[in-house]
C-alpha cells in the first residue's frame, strides 16, 4: 500500500503484527456515573482506558449484575447496551464496570450434550464446563483464500433437498418459513437424516452407509418454549442429543441477548469443527426475532431506519453470522448451517429474508398453499434454490443425470403450474393437449415428489427415479433439458395413471 | 503530528490533533495501527473511515498520519493476486496468519523480493513523456506488462538496461522535468496511484467493437461494447453472479478485473479455485493468467468494501494505460452503496432516499464514468478500453429503488433479471421484454460486416416474435390458446423455441456455456428458416399440428450443442428443414 512508505523503511518486505500493550487491554475499569437510559442502552460517563466493544457489568443497588456491551464511546460518555435489558435499573447507586475484553465465552469438547441459556451460562443443571479456551463470540472474517469450496453431497432423505437442491457439506442453507408451517419438522428431519454419502459407496436408502458425525449446534432466538422443546426431546428421542451444544433463548427472554446467541453458537461450532475436526449442523433459529432485537437497539439510538425500520446495516450483519459456515483447506471439519426464519406475512421481500437470501447459499422456502392442501413436507421448488447444488451432484457424488433431470422437473413443473392456472380461468378445455400433460405431470408431482413422510428416508437414487417416473408422463421431444444419452438411458414413456 | 481519538462508532473514529494531515489522507488508528482513512474534516475534529473491526480501539489512543491518500500499488505481480479492498494481498495473508485474517497486519500488496526480467523497449537518448512505454515484462504466459512513465515525468532517458530486477530497483532514468530539478528521476517497476483519482487518458474515443460474452441473449439482443458499461439488477438467486462469472470466464477481453465487493466468499473461493483450471478460448491458457481479484466479501469489514471498488478501477485503469482491453466486473454495486450508507450514517449525514447519502448518484457516476475507450496517454498512440459491468442488488427485487435507479442514469445496458424466469430455471433470467442496450447499433454494423450481413434483420425479427408472444399471451389468458389464429399459434411456437432452444443457456454444460457470435447467428437463422417455411407451409394448407410434431425440431433443439468445428451440422438440419416442410 502507498501508506506503508509513511511507516516503514521502503525496503521493509517481511509482514509486522501489531498487537495491543497487554497491560492496556486487560484491566477492569469502574465507574458510578449512569446519565441516561432508554430502551435497551445506557449513557455511562467515560472512564479512561475503555475500548469500543468491551464488556461490561452493570451492578445494580439490589446486588443483580447484567451484562452489556459498549456500541459507541467518546471521551465525555460510552453508550453500553444492557443484554438483559434495562429494567429496574435508576442511575443512582449503578456501578458499571469495564471487563476490558470482548464477549467471550468458554469452550471445550465437554460442551457436547449440554444446554447453555442466552448468556452462555450452564442451564441443563449440570455442573460448568471447564473450558479448553476462552473465544471471542465475534470471531474473526475467513479469508476467502482459506476457503475450499463445498462441494460434497448431504443426503437428506429429502427428495425436494436432495433432487432439487441439494444441500453440500459447508454450505448455508436457510428455511424460510411462515407462522404455523412445520419448518422446525422439516429442520429435525435433516437434523436426524443427514449423513454424507461417499463416493463409491452403496447408496442405498434408510442409512446403510454410516453417519459421518454431525454434531448439531443448535440456537434458539425467542421461540416458544413448546419449539425449543420438540428440538431438545427430538434430540434426545434419536440419540443426536450427546452431539448436540444448545444455546436457548426462550421468547420470554430478554431480547436484546439475542443478539450474542448465534455468536456464541458459531463460535463453539467453529471450535468443534476447525479444532476438533468434527462435521458441524448449525440450526439457528428464529432469525428473523434476531433481526427484530437489532431493530429495536437501533431504535433506540435513533439511527436513520432502513426498510421497516430495520437498520442500513442488517445485511453486512447477517453477513457476519452466516459467512460463518463453511470448510476451510486443510481442515478436516466442516460448519453447515440452517438458519430458520419467518416471514412476516408470507413475504419473501420482507428485510429479513431478503437479506438472507442475498447472503446464504439458496433458500428452501416452505409454502401455506401446499401446507393447507395437507402436502408434507411444504417445499416450494419455484422459489427454492440450492446454489451449490451443481458443485455436489453427478457422476462419483450422486449420478450423472442429476443436474439435467432436476432442470427438467423444474422447467416441466413451472409449465405445469401456469397451465394449471390457466385452467382455473378458462377451464381445461383451454389447453392444449400437451398443456393438459404438464398439469397432470405437476399434481403427481406434488403427490408423489414432494409428498413424503417425517420419518421416510429416501435415497438420492430413489429421489432421482421418482423423477423419471413422472417426466415419463411427458413426450421425449418435450425434455428439452435433459442431454440424449441420459433419455437414452433412463427415459420410459407413458407411465401415466 | 500524531493525533488522539475521541470517539468511536463502528467504523468511524473521530480523532483530534492531526494538524497536518489532508482529507483523504491514510492514517494508521489505535494501538493495533488499524488503517483508516480521514473522510471528514470539521474543525479540530478528524472523521476516519477504519478498514478493520474496531473493537479494542477507544478514546485517548493515538492515531498516526501518513501523510499520503489511499493508494494502489501498480506494477509486476497484479496478474493472478487476490487483494482485499484496501490491496492486501490476502493469499500472503493466509500463508503467514491462517485461515482468519487478523487485524493490524501489513504486507505490502505486491512482492517486492520476487525479480522480474525487464525488456528495455526505449532506448537511451530518447525524449519521454508520461504513458510513454520503456519497457516490457512478461507478468503471465498470457500478459506482457508494460512499464510506463509516470505522471509528472518527461525528458531524456539518461539510462535504460535489460535487467532482472525487483519491483524497486532503478531499471531507468530519467533526465528533465521530473520529482527532483537537480538530478535525473529513478525509474522503478513500481508505481503508487490514488484510487480516488481517476487516471488521465490523452483523450477519450467513442466505443465500436462489441465485448463478446459468449452469452447468446447479451451478445445478440443487449450488447455491451469494449468500453462500455453494463449493469444487472436482479433479485437474489435471479443469476447476477452466474452473469458475472460467465463474463469473467468468457468475454474476449485482454485482462479481468473481479471485484467481489460485500458478497460471499465462497464465490471469490470458486473464482480462485476454478479459474487454475478453466482454460481462455482464445489462447488455451488458464483465466488466472489474465484475471486479478479484489475480494472484500460481505463479513470483511465495511470501509473497506466501500475502497474496493476504487481499488479495482484503478488497477484496471492501470492495464487499460498499456492498451489493453479491461473488463471489471463489481459484484456487488449496491453493497457498495450500502457501505457509503453506513459510513454517512455514522458521520450523521442528512440522509436522502432510504438513508443513502445524497452524494449516491454523483458517486456512482464517477464509478462509471472511469470505464471508456481512450487513446492512451504518451506519444505512442496506443488505445485502450475499461468496460464496466456492475450487478446491482435492489432490495425485494424493487427496481425502483435509488440504487437501481441511479444506476440507470448513468449505464449504457441493462440486463434486468427476473425472479419469475429464474424460478423456472430459465437462464440467465434476463428479461428479453425490458433490458435494453444502447450499443445496438455500433454492433449491428460490426456484426453485419464481420458475422452475417442478415444479423440485423435476424436480431430485429428475434425481437419482434418475442413481442408479439407476449402480446399473444394476454389474449391467451383472456381466451385460451384454441382461440388464435394458426398464424398465432405458430408464432406462439416459434417464440418458445426461440426462448428454449436459443436464450436459455446452460452456464455448467461444456458446450453450451460459450457460444462465439458466428454459431449465435447460425443458431437464430435456423430457428427463423424454420418460421418462414413453416409460415408457407401453414399457407399452403398445412396443418399446424403436423408441422410442430416435425421430427426436425428435436434436432434444432439440440444444435446449441454441437460445437462450430462441426458447421455442417447446422446445414444439414437446415436441408432437413426444407425436406420435411
Ligand atoms: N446461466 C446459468 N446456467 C445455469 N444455472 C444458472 C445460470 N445462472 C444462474 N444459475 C443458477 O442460479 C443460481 C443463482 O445464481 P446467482 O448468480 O448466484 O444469483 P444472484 O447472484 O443473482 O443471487 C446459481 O447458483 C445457479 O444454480
Ligand atoms: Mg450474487
């Protein structure tokens, strides 16, 4: 860089770090001097020697401590965000306190199989973790030449994941779901299925091949205490709960903590991962109350609201805690996450899931329709997408007509949808007899691809013929996508019925 | 002077007592010597920008001036580097510090132990000006780098020598108007610019030759020409990367510029890993070999996105100085945007439009207007081209929003991306009824002399069918399809093949991923060539269903298949065309 000429000899070639005076980073600071308070934060006089994003405690008259974090610091005032909220505080007889480091949280392999609340505090009535290492809840970016690029497949069992979009070991895959529809059913079904499936080995459906060692990470963000529960008693129901770290913030919980839990849930996943070598499912949920505690801090220091209401910054937000997955060279573990969210209204243009959908790798959106017409479960391809999909399918990962078989379903189902809305306006007589073909290829489709049971465990081959039953329904010349030789191979017409 | 912080929010430090230093000026922040940048100046009261999180930094730090702006380094060793916004070398960084990037490192962005062989192509004796090219280096099997003058710099070469050298050492001297009176200028390989300074041509050209995308629906209905400027707006998932991507891979450009600016980095992490790999049409060489990547993904930290994209123009301007053909691809504009939001934000700006500071239409001007086709500056005459395409990424899909609009004003095509044709799988989803391109023209003449001199007619009847579907649609909708003409029914097919068998195109087949502009034309007449014989045939009293259940159309379809070394396949399905209708 041009300024390294105002810093160093210009024949300096060897790389400097430069890391802060210990002694300046590591003292605790005191101060009673509380100015203001309004919704989740505090104006707190300066003390000398406080640093943007330090920890603090807040000690209150009744001898109650609250942890916080300092969001912006000048030298007459430090404003402190309060993660347990500022109920009950006054500004008399407050003491706060300056802990001179970042969020931390302690982690060690002992973390497996036990519950943690949204401070990161033992809350399962075990006895505490004695921790390997203390980590930083803000992590560090990856850099992106670090990064080796997911590309091996995850059978889910799943045909509508598995057929059409396919979920690859380090990727993000995120949820989007609406009040009421069975996302967390549809997360533990992945949860409890996925295993990687090598090449070269039988594929077989029901998992002949073994679990290649998820370890779930599993944070709750304001759901119901009745969600949390079916997550914890399906763990514990399939033998996943000894793998699994969980990180519980209950609806009823303080907001603004839920800030840290993803934090402090990735952090631990990255611990398991990158230093333990384990294969990591990160389910994160719900997102969207996250993002909603975000709004509410920004609120409160009046900054210019973006879309409805929700901060400028949301997506580089979001970005830092889903960027977090991933595989790195040289490192033989792995972080795969499933952020889950609601949207607002069934609104994929809302904040939040717009963001996402710009961040993560492809989305599965769950739809009401299909839901209420009792199709389980409720996957929407048309809007669904697997952006790594095409890196961790074919020949050696799944089979070699995969990626133009999905294609086709895809291209053939749109048709069939439309000619089927068609239908509703102008009655069937309308179509074309090649129009009334796609629509009946699109209803099987429903019944027979995207229908399965909670507990049906399908193989991507399964998954695959499935596929080729149905497009059998349509004229060869029809399937456009779909490369001769695999027509040749798997195609057989007129299955219809 | 060193100077005190007092303040900080984010990414915004305040600090007073820097006396000396100027806007724009680097400083190195805090304790950890974070880089930063001074954004504002208001009184004793020093706004900067910091490239690094900023967590540990507090009131009463010191801040240390450089006493320059932000700069780039220009010189051997661009070609196939990856570099953060701010031009660190990040692979130097994972070698030395791991897999994260840690805050406070300082590598200098090109190697400066590495030697270089210098060719000498000016000789002693000879009368300089800036842009004036002395020498040659061979930075890639696929790029020769051209060591130019500087700015500021003229007069006799005093010494020229065929060397191998460092990055600093003097490979010539300079004797005259230069940066001391009393001694001849050194000359190294290395040279600094500021990124938010364009560089100057001698003069700009209007643009003619099209930038050739491989890209069937960009190149034949909404070309970009050498030196233009594109944009893509889209919503998520709707293919903005894929186009970026296939432009990178494909275009017939001398050199690449990848800006991944705010967005995954697993995407920059494809680019590095597969462009080893993927082989340029032209010369068979790997894509790394003419490609540098600037990589500020969406977790790295925010100032630093908001530098990057200078930082890329200006390395592509650098290129383009030596006369070459530069593409730069920014994926994405509108984090880009979002980052100037925040940093303005934390300033308290008054805000305009959805909290973007009012300054957001000048800037992304300036962005854009860095692109052209010049005659390079110096006395050699040399042209060079900057084509600029920029993904925008409007939030929900609106294009209404200031970002996209912005941008409007000032690109020359627009390649809107549509959800619906996205959710259908139909790509690149670019939407044939609303994009446009200004270039239409300068390429129909280009095209028409070099390609086919039915190009133009072929491109307006392509347009014309795609039209009049649409319209036919409506009236389906209204009637059903039994209700048209078997004219409109034909059209109604036709346009489908077109759709299916020609803008759809494959970005992960091997074949279908590229298509050159001969095979694109030959690709259209066969399609058109159907029509018009169809159109006959149907006049004659053919039935309509007997011609669209023609054996024949199955192997149209699969022409876009069959590479151009095989030509006489396309006559022959053409021949079969005639027979069976
Ligand atoms: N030309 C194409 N050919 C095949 N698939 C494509 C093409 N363009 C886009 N896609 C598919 O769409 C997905 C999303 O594209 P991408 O460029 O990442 O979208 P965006 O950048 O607009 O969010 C890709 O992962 C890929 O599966
Ligand atoms: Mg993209």
């Amino acid at each position: 860089m041009g300024l390294l000429r105002g810093f160093a000899p210009r024949n300096d070639i060897s790389g400097r770090v430069f890391r802060l005076p210990l002694k300046e980073y590591l003292t605790v600071k005191d101060v009673f001097g509380v100015k203001d308070i309004f919704g989740p934060l505090m104006l707190v006089e300066a003390v000398e020697g406080v640093t943007y994003g330090e920890l603090t405690e807040v000690r209150l008259p009744t001898g109650d401590i609250r942890r916080g974090r300092v969001l912006e610091i000048s030298d007459s005032t430090v404003l402190v965000q309060v993660f347990e909220g500022t109920l009950g505080i006054g500004t008399d007889n407050v003491r706060v306190r300056f802990l001179g480091k970042g969020q931390e949280i302690p982690v060690s392999r002992d973390m497996l199989g036990r519950v943690f609340d949204g401070e990161g505090r033992v809350a399962d009535g075990g006895p505490p973790i004695i921790p390997e290492k203390r980590l930083n809840i803000n992590g560090s970016p990856i850099n992106p030449c670090a990064r080796d690029y997911p590309n091996e497949f995850i059978q889910t069992g799943i045909s509508t994941i598995d057929g059409l979009n396919t979920l690859v070991r380090g990727q993000k895959l995120p949820i989007f779901s609406g009040a009421g529809l069975p996302h967390a059913r549809l997360a533990a079904q992945i949860a409890r299925q996925a295993r990687l499936i090598a090449a070269g080995e039988e594929k077989v459906g029901g998992g002949a091949t073994a679990l290649s060692g998820f370890a779930v990470v599993f944070a709750a963000m304001g759901i119901t205490f009745e969600e949390a529960d079916y997550f914890i008693s399906e763990f514990r129901k399939t033998g996943a709960m000894e793998r699994a770290v969980l990180f519980i913030n209950l609806a009823e919980d303080p907001p603004i903590e839920r800030l840290a839990v993803p934090r402090m849930a990735l952090t631990a996943a990255e611990y398991l991962a990158f230093e333990l070598d384990m294969h990591v499912l990160v389910i994160l949920t719900d997102m969207t109350n996250y993002s909603e505690a975000l709004r509410e801090v920004s609120a409160a220091r009046r900054e210019v609201p973006g879309r409805r209401g929700y901060p400028g910054y949301l997506y580089t937000d979001l970005a830092t805690i889903y960027e977090r997955a991933g595989r790195l060279k040289g490192k033989k573990g792995s972080i795969t996450q499933i952020p889950i969210l609601t949207m607002p209204e069934d609104d994929k243009t809302h904040p939040v899931p717009d963001l996402t959908g710009y961040i993560t790798e492809g989305q599965l959106i769950l739809s009401r329709t299909l839901h209420n017409r009792g199709i389980s479960p409720p996957v929407d391809i048309l809007p669904s997408l697997s952006r790594l999909k095409d890196k961790g399918i074919g020949k050696g990962k799944t089979r070699e007509d995969h990626a133009d078989i999905s294609n086709q379903l895809y291209a053939a189902y749109a048709r069939g949808n439309s000619a089927k809305e068609l239908a509703v306006i102008l009655g069937e007589g309308a179509l074309s007899p090649t129009d009334r073909l796609y629509v009946e290829f699109s209803e099987r489709f429903d019944r027979e691809f995207v229908q399965q049971g909670e507990t049906e465990n399908r193989s991507v081959e399964e998954t695959l013929n499935i596929g080729w039953r149905l497009l059998g329904l349509l004229p060869r010349k029809e399937l456009k996508r779909i490369r001769p030789e695999y027509l040749e191979k798997y195609y057989k017409p007129g299955t219809r019925g | 002077m060193e100077g005190i912080i007092t303040r900080v929010a984010g990414p915004l430090v305040v600090a007073r007592g820097l006396k000396e230093t100027k806007i724009f000026d680097m400083v190195k922040v805090g304790h950890l010597k974070l880089m930063g940048e001074v954004i504002e100046i208001r009184g004793e009261n020093y706004s900067i920008q910091v490239y690094e999180e900023t967590e540990g930094i507090g009131p009463g730090q010191p801040v240390y001036p450089s006493g320059e702006p932000l700069s780039v380094e220009l010189g051997p060793g661009l070609i196939g580097a990856i570099f953060d916004g701010v031009q660190r070398p990040l692979d130097v960084i994972e070698a030395r510090m791991g897999a994260y990037i840690v805050r406070g490192v300082e590598y200098p962005s090109l190697p400066r132990d590495k030697k270089w062989h210098f060719q000498p192509t000016a000789k002693k004796g000879d009368r300089v000006v800036p842009g004036d090219v002395l020498g040659v280096v061979r930075e890639s099997p696929l790029v020769v780098q051209r060591i130019m003058v500087p700015l500021g710099i003229e007069g006799e070469l005093t010494y020229i020598e065929e060397k191998e050298a460092t990055l600093e050492e003097v490979i010539a001297r300079i004797n005259g108007r230069g940066v001391s009176q009393y001694a001849p200028t050194e000359i190294t390989m290395l040279q600094r610019w500021p990124v938010r300074q364009a560089r100057p041509p001698r003069q700009k050209l209007p643009p003619e030759d099209p930038l050739v995308t491989g890209q069937r629906i960009l190149d034949t209905l909404f070309p970009v020409v050498k030196g233009g400027t594109a944009c893509v707006p889209g919503p998520f998932g709707s293919g903005k990367t894929v186009i970026q991507q296939q432009l990178a891979k494909w275009a017939d450009a001398d050199i690449i510029i990848y800006v991944g600016c705010g967005e995954r980095g697993n995407e920059m992490a494809d680019v590095l890993l597969s462009f080893p790999e993927l082989k340029d049409p032209k010369s068979g060489r790997p894509l790394m070999e003419r490609t540098v990547l600037v990589a500020n993904t969406s977790n790295m930290p925010v100032a630093a996105r908001e530098a990057s994209i200078f930082t890329g123009i200006t390395i592509a301007e650098y290129y383009r100085d030596m006369g070459y053909h530069v593409a730069l691809m920014a994926d994405s504009t509108s984090r880009w945007a979002e980052a100037m939001r925040e940093i303005s934000g934390r300033l308290e700006e008054m805000p305009g439009e959805e909290g973007f500071p009012p300054y957001l239409g000048s800037r992304l001007a300036t962005f854009y207007e860095r692109s052209g086709s010049i005659l390079c500056l110096g006395s050699q005459g040399r042209k060079g081209t900057l084509s600029v395409i920029g993904s925008v990424s409007p939030p929900g899909g609106d294009l209404s929003e200031p970002v996209t609009q912005a941008t409007l004003r000032v690109v020359k095509v627009f390649w809107s991306l549509d959800d619906r044709l996205a959710s259908q799988r139909h790509f690149p989803a670019v939407n044939w009824l609303t994009s446009y391109s200004l270039y239409q023209p300068a390429v129909d003449a280009y095209a028409g002399k070099r390609i086919a001199p039915g190009w133009k007619e072929n491109r307006k009847e392509t347009h014309r069918i795609l039209q009049r579907e649409a319209e036919l649609e409506e009236l389906v909708r209204l009637v059903g399809v039994e209700a048209l003409s078997p004219e409109d029914r034909l059209i109604m097919e036709v346009a489908r093949m077109i759709r299916e068998d020609f803008l759809h195109q494959n970005a992960f087949h091997e074949v279908d991923t590229y298509t050159p502009l001969e095979k694109q034309y030959l690709l259209l007449e066969v399609i058109l060539k159907f029509y018009t014989q169809a159109q006959e045939a149907l006049k004659r009293g053919v039935e309509l269903a007997r011609i669209i259940d023609l054996p024949v159309r199955e192997e149209i379809a699969k022409l876009r298949y069959i590479p151009l070394t095989q030509k006489e396949v396309f006559q022959r399905v053409i021949d079969k065309i005639s027979e069976q209708l």
